[in-house]
C-alpha cells in the first residue's frame, strides 16, 4: 500500500490533488459501473471544477460544503455536509453523505472520514447529524456505527441514523 505523507484531513476541493482525484473518481466509477461522462469536462478544466466545489452552495436546495479527504497530493474521498434538512432529506440523504474511492476502501478511512466530518458539522452549528444508507450496504452501516449512529425509524427504502455532534 501507498504511504501518505501525513494523516488525511477534510479540506476544501483543491486542484493539488488534480491526478490522483481524478484517477481515483474514475477506477471508482468504472468499478462501480457509474457514469464517467462528466470526468472528461472535469479532467480538461480542473481549475474551474474546483472551483465550482469550493465554499458554501446550493445543493440539494439547501446550504452544502463539499470536503475532500486529502493527504499531501492524495485524494482518497469525498463527505458533503448539508447544513439544512428538507422533507425529502429526512427521508433519505441525510445531513452527511460521503464516499471513498475504491484504491483507498476497507483501509478505515471512512470511519476517520466520518468522524472528521462529524466535527466539522458542530462547528457549522448542527448539534446532531442525519445519515441515511441502503440497507444492504454493510459497509457505510459499519462506518456509522462505529461513530455512534443511532437508528431511527425507516421512512423510506433507506436506513437512518442519528449521530449527536
Ligand atoms: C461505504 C464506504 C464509504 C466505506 O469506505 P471504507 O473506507 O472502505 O470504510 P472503512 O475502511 O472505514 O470500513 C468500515 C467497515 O466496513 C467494512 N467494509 C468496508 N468495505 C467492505 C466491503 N466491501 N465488504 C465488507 N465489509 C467492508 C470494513 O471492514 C469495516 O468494518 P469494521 O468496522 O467492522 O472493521 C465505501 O465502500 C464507499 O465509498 N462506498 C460507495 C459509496 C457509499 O456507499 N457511500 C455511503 C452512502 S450511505
């Protein structure tokens, strides 16, 4: 395995990890049979796509800031922390959603991951956090539990958790 240079931090998107983001986005994307379509825009203005992530946006129609967990040049995943909960993301979506990409699974990170994020929505304010996951992905239900998710009723297809920050 790749020896990073120092432990992986949440940091806004950043065009220094330009090569391994995008190679890591797209051996996920193929891995998992996801659309590649937009990495060919992504990979021709990086600088823009970067900028387009960085900050408070309107995603999801709500306040969002996009994270991506880095070390030194490394891009290993992304968490988005939505600030706001509407109808439909107290259903599914959730405050928090997050993925690593498949170089750098089953290595805990996103359990790290989570929890960096965790502590970056109580300085945004929120005093508790909403995760929802498939309830057969085992994996993103691991990571949860291990940073104290607590389960609430399900109210759609997927499972829900709370987190207190
Ligand atoms: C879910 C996901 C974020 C996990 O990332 P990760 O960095 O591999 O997670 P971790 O290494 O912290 O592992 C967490 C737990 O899941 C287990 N796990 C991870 N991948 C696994 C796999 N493919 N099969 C079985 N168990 C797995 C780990 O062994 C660990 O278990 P443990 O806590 O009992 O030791 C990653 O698989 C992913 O990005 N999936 C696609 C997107 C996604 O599902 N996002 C979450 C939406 S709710």
């Amino acid at each position: 395995m790749i020896t990073l240079p120092e432990a992986p931090r949440l940091l806004p998107p950043s065009t220094a990890v330009k090569v391994s983001y995008l190679t890591g986005e797209q051996v996920d994307c193929v891995a998992r049979g996801s659309e590649t379509d937009w990495l060919g825009p992504a990979s021709e203005d990086f600088d823009g796509f970067v900028a387009a992530r960085v900050g408070v946006k309107e995603r999801w129609n709500v306040p969002s800031t996009v994270f991506w967990y880095q070390a030194g040049e490394h891009y290993l995943g992304t968490l988005v922390i939505r600030h706001e909960l509407t109808d439909e993301l107290f259903v599914e979506g959730g405050h928090i959603g997050y993925h690593v990409v498949a170089p750098w699974q089953r290595q805990g990170h996103a359990t790290r991951m989570l929890g960096a994020g965790i502590a970056h929505a109580r300085d945004l304010g929120l005093s508790r956090v909403l995760l929802t996951c498939a309830p057969e992905n085992e994996p993103s239900r691991r990571v949860i539990a291990a940073n104290g998710g607590k389960q609430d009723e399900t109210l759609g297809d997927a499972l829900r958790f709370w987190i207190d920050c």
